[in-house]
C-alpha cells in the first residue's frame, strides 16, 4: 500500500504542478493586458473602454508620471510586468528605448500616424501631441511687449516676470528640445538666464492659475491646460490669453506624447492591437471629441476644433527619437533649477 502511494506521488504532484501552472496562465490571459500610463487618465480610459468593447481584451492600467514609470521599467528591465507604455512626452519614451525594451511596432500600426509624429525606427510612435505656449495676462503686458523667441526670457527685463515649472516632465520636455535645437552650450546658458529671471511653480496649471490671478504676468506651458479649465468653469483661465510662438521657435516645440510595446510581453498581439487601435480611426476621434484637447497625430485625423491647427503652429523639427532627458537634467541641476 505504501509502495503504490509513493509511486502515485511524483504522479499526483505532476497532476498539481500542471494545474496550477495552468491557472497561472488563465488567470494571466484573464487579466489581459497591463499598461503603464503616465498619459491623462481620462483620455486612456475612454481609449480603454472603446479598444475593449470592440476587441473583448481586458486592460489593466497602472497611472503614474512620465519620469517615475519610464524609470520603473528600466529597473524592470524584462521582468516587468507592464505590456505597454504611454506617455505624455518622449524624453521618456527614449529612455526606455536606449534601455532597448520595446519591442518593434507592426508595420500597419506605424503608417497610421503621421511621419513628423513618430520616430523613424519604429520601436515606439506618437499616440497625441501638445504644444508649448506662452500664456500671459493682458492686464500685465500688452501685445507689443510680448516676447518674439522663448529665448528673450533670458533678457534683463523679464525678470520676475516669467512662470514655469521646471520639475515637471512637461518643462523638461521642452527643454530637451531646445538642447535638440540650439546645442548644450546654449541651453545652458538660457537655463542659468532662467534661474534669474523666472518664478518656479509646481505644475502647469498651478502656473496658469497664478497668470490668471495676476500674481505674475507670464508662463511658458502646454496648449491644453487652459481649454481643459474653459471646459469647466474658466474660473483658472478666463483671465490669460494664450501666445503661440511660430516660426520654427524651440518655443513653438510640439511635444509627442508616446505609445509603445514590451519586447518582455507575454502579451504581444494584444499589445500590439492596443497601439494600433489607439491610433487608428477610432482611437483618434476620441481625441477630437475628448475634453483632454490634445492633438490627434493619425493620418487625416482631426483634433478638435477649438484648437489651433497643428500646420498653422510652424513648430520647429526635432527628432523625437534624439530627445535627451538625462542630460536636460544635468543641464537644469547644474543651472540650479533642480
């Protein structure tokens, strides 16, 4: 009787171990796929709902900054749980990808976005983008006065009269494009110009509200905050007036927020399927109609129309791929910004 039990044991145990890899793989495959989000929670959610409904695919997102996830998944590396990223701005999207964990886009996904919105090697693509503005408020400076280059805020006589928000992902973004643009040397030089001149907030809209309320006249950040706040009441808002640098100027940077897959998925086609729903047709008109008003970047896609076309901005054209967010870092710490 003992024999017979203790031969049925490696065959029992085999039985078990077999079970519960299964049901580690079901309840894998039930949880579908997990997305580490650093992109505005609303507009990802309704891109979520839409992607599942037609494709039955679960998601599960993990919402956190475009700095603190992008570091996440290089530490990661290819134990990470996380299936896709998104982004806001690409510095950390290139972080990623020098850190060689994306996994190359379908070739379909790729020619549904417009070229200037996607790096050229494919391994990630733009999914939105947003553009840097100046916003001011019209009782503190006339339109005569306004500057003609995000470079004349390192002039003498904007002193105390420039807002940013110099730690957050956005800022840094814009600054990397200016490195992209004008060389390290001159970016350094603008940001030490900065640390005299301007006044630190933290977070955009916390620079919009202080424009609004007078408390300073200007700011340099995204297009988007002071529609999303005229979407609800104004009341952070109804007091600026929005700039728009043009004419190719590191100020006129349109920043491309980033949609990419794990090389480490076990989840691949679904993954895929997400980026290429996302920016596809459907994807993309939720941006048109979404209160996020960020910018559609598909092929023929239109963004809402209370926006600025994107052709009429004349940003300047920087190489998503080539954004360096490390070294923006050290230029700002240097400068002491950070």
């Amino acid at each position: 009787m003992k024999l017979r039990i203790s031969s049925l044991g490696p065959v029992a145990l085999l039985a078990s171990s077999m079970m519960l890899a299964f049901g580690a793989q079901a309840a894998s495959a039930d949880q579908g796929i997990v997305i580490y989000n650093a992109q505005h929670e609303n507009l990802v959610k309704s891109w979520v709902d839409g992607f599942t409904k037609d494709t039955g695919i679960k998601v599960t997102l993990r919402n956190g900054g475009d700095s603190e996830l992008g570091n996440q998944l290089v530490q990661e590396g290819s134990a990470s749980p996380a299936d896709v990223f998104l982004t806001e701005n690409s510095p950390a999207m290139v972080l990623v990808d020098n850190a060689k964990l994306f996994a190359p886009l379908d070739t379909a996904t790729l020619a549904q976005v417009e070229p200037q919105y996607r790096p050229s090697h494919g391994r990630w693509t733009g999914i939105a983008a947003r553009s840097t503005v100046f916003v001011y408020n019209p009782a503190k400076l006339t339109d005569a006065q306004l500057p003609k280059s995000l470079l004349d805020l390192a002039k003498p006589e904007w002193k105390g009269r420039w807002a940013a928000s110099p730690s957050g992902a956005d800022f840094q973004a814009i600054v990397s494009a200016l490195l992209a643009l004008k060389g390290e040397k001159a970016t350094l030089e603008w940001l030490k110009a900065m640390k005299t001149n301007f006044t630190a907030y933290k977070g955009n809209s916390t620079v919009m509200k202080a424009v609004n309320a007078g408390q300073i006249d200007s700011g340099v950040i995204y297009h988007y905050y002071p529609f999303v706040d005229g979407a609800k009441t104004g009341e952070n808002s109804n007091n600026i007036k929005l700039y728009y640098f043009k004419h190719q100027d590191p100020g006129a940077f349109v920043s491309i927020s980033g949609g990419g897959v794990l090389a480490s998925s076990k989840h691949q086609q679904q993954a895929q399927a997400f980026i290429k729903w996302i920016t596809g047709t459907q994807g993309q008109e939720i941006l048109r109609t979404n209160n996020a008003f960020e910018y559609a970047v598909g092929v023929g896609a239109a963004s809402n129309p209370k926006l600025v076309p994107l052709k009429d901005l004349d940003a300047p054209k920087v190489d998503a791929a080539q954004l360096n967010s490390k070294k923006v870092v050290e230029l700002m710490t240097e400068a002491g910004l950070l």
